[in-house]
C-alpha cells in the first residue's frame, strides 16, 4: 500500500511571512530588515521594551503604515499593494477606538454592516459574539455605562465579527489592573483556539509573553534579536541584552581552556574553545550551603512566596531565591553552590 507523507509545513502552513521589512518615519529609522514567520494556528508575541518597534510592527502588518524595504506575505500572498481593509488581518489597539455614539451590539455588528450584512443578520451575530466574551445581556448599553475590562471585551468581539485570519493585538491589557489583565489573557487565549486563528500580541510583559506564546519575537532598537519558544528564549537568551531583559541575574566571569570555565568563584565543564566567556547563573540556580564558609547574607527581601537573599563573599555580592520558608537571617555565614546544568554562557568576544 502506498503511503503519503505529509510534512510538519503542509499540516501548518505559514500565514505570514515578513522578508526584510525596514520603516522609517519623518526621516527615522524605526525597523531594520525584520524577517518573521508565522504558522497557521499559532500564538506570538511581539516582546521588548518601550520605543523599539513592536507596534510599528503591528501597523505595519496590518497595512497601517508603508514600509520603505521589504515584503509583507500572507499565506502565499504578498500583500504590499493591499489596504487593511482587504489583508485579512484585524487589529485591536490599546486605547480601543469603540464608537461611542453606538450601543455595544452596534459596535461589535459594525464590521459586519460594511461588508453590507443585513442588519438582524449581524446583530444577531454581535449578540452571539457578546455572549462569548461573556457580555451577554449588554447589547443596548452604550460605551459610557462600561468598565475599561468590560469594553477590553467589546473591541475583541468587534474583532472576531471581522472573522480575521489574523488577530493583531497592540498591548490591549495594559491599561487594566492585574487581576482584569489575568482574566482578559485567559479570554484571549479561549478565543484563539475556539476560533482557531493565528494572534500576534505586542507586550513589554515578559510574564505575559511568555505563558501565552507559541513563540516570542524579542525586538531591540527596531531589530528583531531572538525568535523563539518561550523556553528557549527564556534559557538560551541568544545576546546578555535579551538575558538582562528577562532578568539577568549573576554574571560571572571566566576563562575556558581546555573544555573547563575557570574563574574565582565556580570552575565547571565546558565544551567551548579557549577563550573568555561569561557564565550567568540565575538566582534560582545557586544555593546556600550551611555548613559551609566563605560568604555571608547581607540581605533578604520577600517576594510573595519567596525569598530574594543577597549574599556576599570574595568581592561579590550574589542574588540568591528560597522558595518558602528558610532558617536564614542577616550576617550569617554560609557557603554556595552553582547548578552548573543550568548555566547560560555568552562568548565575550561575541
């Protein structure tokens, strides 16, 4: 019997691809050749600090704004020359943009009426889509009678009336406190596998990027520096700026010759050539040692559930995290111990 093969990219095909796109804006460069793939089905997030191009990005996807270099495909499709309206692609931005001369029902139908969508057909349809964000019931209230989670609800409703093939989010929880965020990341993440669509969001939450991702494209500077699973970006940061982005933690440097780092404080196997290295340890990776001497705890800070010690020894001064309760206190002695395996180590030469 004859047996067909069907490989991983057929099964999920791309629906973006972006080669090269450079933007720049009254005379500034905001992207420099950001290249960029997307399979059908799956969730990414656009990640990095404030100012370095992610929502440039998004506008640029969606055909808000024109690059001056570069192809923005969709499926197969290179859509330069395509206005918003006609890409497939719906965005939701930060601050909303609800109509508030209509009732919730109106602006969630309003995509739907100018695609010429008889009225009772799309309000019936708004009201199925209120009833999935769990709005129903708030058909005829007006944007004015809503809370900012509420309305957070509305705009993604609107979005999904558009029945996108691409959902483009641009830091639509920022506005809202940490428990309506919870809620709307959970919503967010209900809504993408029930309606089976692929979702770009732009964040400066790492949290965030990383518990809702399939990938994470971390951008610096209008670069994209790193794009990967959530994981892998988090454990094998490719540069120490994409590491201190996420946290950083203790560096230390060293030496490695012959397939061993050597330095002051910790000496491990190492298959790398000679050469200088920095070796970052996490503070979840270093332990306390009781029994042991040469550091001594200077300082301790709770966290909520943890403990975040400072612990200083041979010139330096480590950030050492307990879970739970410990035996510690400030001016005891103690030795340390490096979870080697867990080391993330960075070329200094590169």
């Amino acid at each position: 019997m004859k047996t067909t093969t069907i490989s991983y990219e057929e099964c999920f095909p791309l629906v973006l691809k972006l080669v090269g796109i450079s933007v720049a804006i009254k005379g500034k460069s905001i992207l420099e050749e950001i290249n960029l793939e997307v399979k059908e089905g799956e969730f990414i997030s656009l990640l990095g600090p404030s100012g370095c191009g992610k929502s440039t990005l998004l506008k640029t996807i969606a055909g808000l704004l024109t690059q001056q270099s570069g192809d923005v495909l969709m499926g197969q499709k290179n859509v330069n020359d395509l206005p918003a309206n006609e890409r497939g692609a719906v965005i939701v931005f930060q601050d909303l943009r609800l109509f508030p001369n209509m009732t919730i029902a109106e602006n969630v139908a309003f995509p739907l009426k100018l695609k010429g969508v008889p009225k009772a057909e799309r309000l019936a349809k708004a009201k199925e889509l209120l009833e999935r964000v769990q709005l129903a019931g708030y058909e005829k209230r007006k944007t004015s009678e809503m809370s900012g989670g509420q309305l957070q609800r509305v705009a993604l409703a609107r979005a999904m009336a558009a029945n996108p093939r691409i959902l483009l989010l641009d830091e639509p929880f920022s506005s809202l406190d940490e428990s309506l965020r919870q809620d709307m990341r959970r919503l967010v993440l209900d809504l993408h596998k029930e309606f089976g669509m692929t979702t770009v969001l732009v964040t400066h939450d790492q949290e965030e990027a990383l518990m809702m991702s399939d990938k994470v494209a971390v951008m610096m500077e209008g670069r994209l520096i790193q794009y990967d699973t959530p994981q892998v970006i988090y454990d094998q940061p490719a540069s120490v700026a994409v590491a201190d982005f996420f946290g950083g933690g203790n560096y230390i440097s060293g030496k490695v010759q012959g397939n061993t780092f050597y330095s002051n404080q910790v000496s491990f196997p190492l298959d790398k050539p000679d050469g200088d290295y920095l070796a970052l340890f996490r503070p979840s990776t270093l332990g306390l040692v009781p029994k042991k001497r040469g550091y001594h705890i200077t300082e301790m800070n709770y966290l909520g559930g943890m403990w975040d010690l400072k612990v200083e020894g041979q010139g330096r001064v480590f950030s050492v995290r307990k879970v739970g309760e410990h035996p510690y206190k400030i001016g005891d002695e103690t030795g340390l111990e490096f979870d080697i395996s867990r080391a993330i180590i960075f070329n200094k030469s590169q």
